[in-house]
C-alpha cells in the first residue's frame, strides 16, 4: 500500500505527535508499506531527504503574520500532494495528523480522488487557550484577536474531521473530545512505544552525570501553562519540607522556563529543582530509565501521554494526575499511581506513597507491565490495528 501522512511537525522535533508519526510510518514500512511524510519545512533541512529510512517532504510556508502562516500553510500541503501525485502516481491513502497540513491534505485528496484518513490528537482550540492566558494582558483588542484566531482553529479542524473517510483518536477521553468539537465517530488506535528503543539502560544517571545520592523525579514536558509544572515545583517543595531527600529534574523548553525557575526559588526548592532543557532522540531513553519516578503533573487536555509508555518501557514508574487521558493509561497498569487531583498536595500524596513501593514497581515495570506494552502497543500491534482503519477508509 502507498501512504502518503501530512504532518505539521516531524523529525528532527521529537515532540509527541512527532514519536507518534515517526514510529508509525517506519512500522509501516516494515510491513512492505510504500511510505512517504510531508511536513512544513525546517530551517537547515533539505526540500527532499530520508529520516531514518522514511521519504520526507518538506513543505514550505510563510511564518509570519500567524493568519498568513495558516493560509500558506494549508496552500502549501495542497500544491505539494499534487504535484507529487503527478510527479510519482497517486497514492492509496493520505493520513493527516494535524489541522493546517491536514486542510491542505485533504485538498489534495478530493483533486486526486483518493481517501483521507485523519487521526486526532485533541481540540486545537481548546489547547491553545489554554496556553495563551498570559497574552491576554496585552490589552482587550488583543485578547480578542485571541478568541478570533480559536474560532478560527475550532471551525478548521472540525471541517478536517467532518471531510475524513475515517478518524483515529488515541484514547477514549480524545474519542469524546472529538465528538463534543463535531460529533463524529472514531477508531480508537493508541500510540506505540518502540520496546528496543525504550528499555532500561545500565549507568543511565551516571553516564547523564546524575548524582546517585538522592531519590530523583523527572518530568519531560514542553514548558507550557497547561502542563502542571508549577503545582510539581510546589508537590516536590511540600515533600522536602516532610523530610523526602530527592531531586526533580524538568526535561523541555517552553516559555515558562524561567517563571519555573523562580517558582523554585520562592519556594525553597531552587537547590533540587534542575532544569535539563531538550533532550535528543538519544538522551531521552537514557533520562527515563535514570530516574526513579517519572511525574506527569497535567491540569488539561493531555489526551494520551505516549511518555507514560515510554518511562514503564524503560523501567521507571509513573506517577500522573487525573486529568485527561491519563487515569485511562495509566490506570490501565496501576490506579494508585493516579493522583487524586492535580493539584500540588494530590501530586505529592501520590508521589510519597509510591517513594517505598519504587522497588516493586520498578519490578513490574520489568515484567508484567513490558508484556502489556508489547501486546497493546508495540508499533507492529499499532500499525497493524491502523492498517484495519486504511482497510475500511478505501472500502
């Protein structure tokens, strides 16, 4: 089969849409798939090139003013799937996997006569005010051009899901999410983890040049309001104060880099708290198996949380809120790793009851639950359960 996937965002960035995307397209091309991934271009890479066996594209657009970013964004994917349709023959399928490049995929598709299918990761929308709350200072005129460019995302991605043959959501929470944006049904298919990629590594804190004398937490997030990491910063101070020695170490970039920096000073912890910045492809395998205790401290729209797979693949255990997605995953291999509440007393109940059962979970993480992850979400068990939704989109 020839799949053709339109993605705003793909390797190098190893965000989780892009784990997603990329594990997915190098299954199906284990499996005899013809595969090729159309992205928005990326400073310093090549038009056409191959990442790690894949044939990618690179699409480019106008980055600036943000309504001119959209519109050639969307331009951009349309003209790029046709020519290359003319160029090398239709392909069978196109699967989108985010809102600009999927509108102008989905173009694409109607020109050249082929189905679309359209995986969901979560209301763009709604995400982005989420995120935005702070800008709204900026003054009244600005705050409404705000809501303007949500209205914006809301009717665009429900017109994308609306026009797929067939949609994919990544866990029930994200399948309802979609029904309330536009009230169509979908094929859950999770996310994978690539077992060979994510499994524990010996000296992992040392070879990361990790001290070994304190208990240490890690949380890789992108630096973002809605990712909890100030009630984290404030879980870990409430736990030092009760006497727990340990480290929490925050993996990621983001705007909140340095109001989380003063969090931790102004609340005591500025000495435990270290902040580890982007980690590549191969640092983050190596980080996940030299902590002791992953923290997903999500306060919204976490609609999967792929990390938690990949920690327990590496043999750290998890601990997150309940929030979104997470009580659906994580529960799924311990419910009382899930705290009850995102905020920062919940965090650190959950994370003080877990601190004497590491050893145990850590031994679980190691047996029973890797043999779940790889009956559920290997990516050959994904990509098979995705090439069943291609199937029923061409029927």
């Amino acid at each position: 089969m020839k799949v053709w996937h339109a993605t705003d965002a793909f390797y190098p960035r190893i965000g989780g849409v892009e784990r997603v995307v990329q594990d997915l397209t190098q299954s199906q091309r284990d499996l005899g798939f013809e595969v090729l991934v159309a992205t928005r271009a990326e400073q310093g890479s090549p038009a056409r090139e191959q990442c790690n066996g894949i044939d990618v594209v690179r699409v480019p657009f106008t980055a600036r003013p943000t309504p001119l970013a959209y519109a050639s964004t969307i331009r951009g994917f349309e003209r790029t799937l046709r020519e290359l349709a003319r160029e090398h023959g239709a392909p069978d399928l196109i699967h989108t996997h985010l809102t600009l490049s999927g509108l102008g995929a989905a173009r694409a598709a109607r020109a050249i006569g082929v189905p679309l299918v359209a995986t969901f990761y979560g209301p763009w929308h709604a995400e982005f005010l989420a995120e935005c709350g702070p800008l709204r200072e900026r003054g009244r005129v600005y705050a409404a051009y705000l809501d303007l460019l949500a209205a914006s995302q809301r009717r665009m991605q429900a017109k994308l899901m609306r026009s797929a043959n067939q949609r994919v959501a990544l866990s029930e929470f994200s399948a309802t999410a979609l029904r309330e944006l536009c009230d169509v049904g979908c094929t859950i298919v999770p996310g994978s983890v690539d077992l060979e990629r994510f499994t524990p590594r010996l000296e992992a804190r040392k070879r990361l040049g990790w001290p070994a004398q304190r208990t240490t937490l890690l949380s890789v997030r992108r630096l973002a309001r809605r990712m909890g990491l100030e009630r984290l910063i404030d879980a870990v101070a409430h736990l030092a104060r009760g006497g727990h020695d340990l480290d929490l170490v925050i993996a990621g970039q983001g705007e909140l880099r340095h109001e989380l920096e003063r969090r931790a000073t102004d609340s005591g912890v500025a000495d435990r708290v270290r902040f580890a910045g982007m980690l590549s492809q191969t640092q983050l395998p190596l980080a996940l198996s030299a902590a002791d205790l992953f923290v997903l401290p999500s306060i919204a729209h976490e609609h999967f949380g792929l990390v938690i797979l990949e920690s327990i693949a590496c043999g750290t255990p998890v601990v997150g809120s309940d929030v979104g997605a997470i009580p659906e995953l994580l529960g799924g291999f311990d419910p009382t790793l899930v705290a009850r509440g995102s905020d920062p007393d919940a965090l650190a109940a959950t994370i003080a009851k877990a601190l004497p059962e590491l050893e145990r979970l850590a031994g679980m993480c190691g047996a029973a639950w890797r043999e779940r992850l790889a009956q559920r979400y290997s990516p050959q068990a994904v990509a098979q359960s995705m090439a069943q939704v291609y199937a029923e989109a061409r029927a």
